[in-house]
C-alpha cells in the first residue's frame, strides 16, 4: 500500500470552488446535485456564517486550489425537541486522497466551529448501507444518538 502524504489546508468554501466541489461530489455519489450544492453553499456560506459553515480541504503546493474535500454543517435548535446541536449534511473527500487525514481534520474543524458557538454535541444521519462513511464516523466516536429517525413510504 502507497502511503498517502497530501498536504492540505481548510478554509470556508468560496463560490468559485463549486464547480470542483459538484466534481468531487459527483466521483464519490456518482450524483450531479449542482442545484443543491449552489443552494447549500448561498444558505451555508453566504448567510449567518456564525451558526452555518461550509469548508473545503484545499490540496497545498502545485495543485494550490484544487479541492480535495469539504464538509458543510449547521446549528441548529429545538426540532424534536433536540437542544442546540451541530449537524453535518454533507462530508466528501477525493478517493485518491481519503487515507490522508482529511476527512478528520475537516469533522474536527467543523466540530471546533460548533464549540466555538457554544454547542457540545454533534448528529449526522446516514444510510444504513453507507459502510465507508458509517466506519468513518464511528471512528470519530459517533454513535447511534437518542433520537430514532422514523420513514414512510409515500404513494
């Protein structure tokens, strides 16, 4: 096995970097959700930049502005009851660079932003058959929460 030594930088996303983020989203989902990430970064980056954040892992040297991860979460309040905690929606890190540390180092920025602003937990949702990410977070100390997430099929 090759060791990966990337060097990277986190920084809060910019516009210019969805094209590169809609890329990388697409290589891991095999999903074009450009819609849906230009909206999550005008609500996530553009809009109370205090309690919503959307960063990206920016590979170093040569390749300076080449994303190779981001991550983007929010606050938030009181939905079923829940006291204020971060939430992550979405976290992807290019396949080539996964075993560099960058998935790690952009949930522990995130989660210092959260303590920053006061809140102490942190909650994600995922699906069941997602191993990858399922063994990502659990390796961060996450674990099935309080909360029991409910669904229904509607015809």
């Amino acid at each position: 096995m090759t060791e990966n030594t990337a060097q990277f930088a986190i920084r809060p996303a910019e516009k210019g970097d969805l094209p590169q983020i809609i890329d990388l989203d697409e290589q891991v989902t095999g999903i074009n959700k450009r819609d849906y990430l230009y909206d999550l970064y005008e609500r996530y980056q553009a809009r109370r930049p205090h309690e919503r954040f959307f960063y990206v892992a920016e590979a170093e040297g040569e390749n300076l502005r080449a994303v190779i991860g981001f991550i983007v979460g929010e606050i938030r309040a009181w939905e079923f009851g829940s006291e204020p905690c971060g939430w992550v929606f979405a976290i992807s890190v290019d396949p080539q660079t996964r075993e560099a540390g960058i998935g790690d180092a952009l949930l522990d920025h995130i989660c210092d932003s959260f303590r920053q602003a006061g809140v102490h937990r942190l909650r994600t949702m995922i699906s069941r058959q997602n191993h990858l990410l399922m063994s990502f977070f659990r390796s961060k100390g996450l674990m099935a929460g309080a909360y029991l997430q409910l669904e229904k099929e509607l015809t």
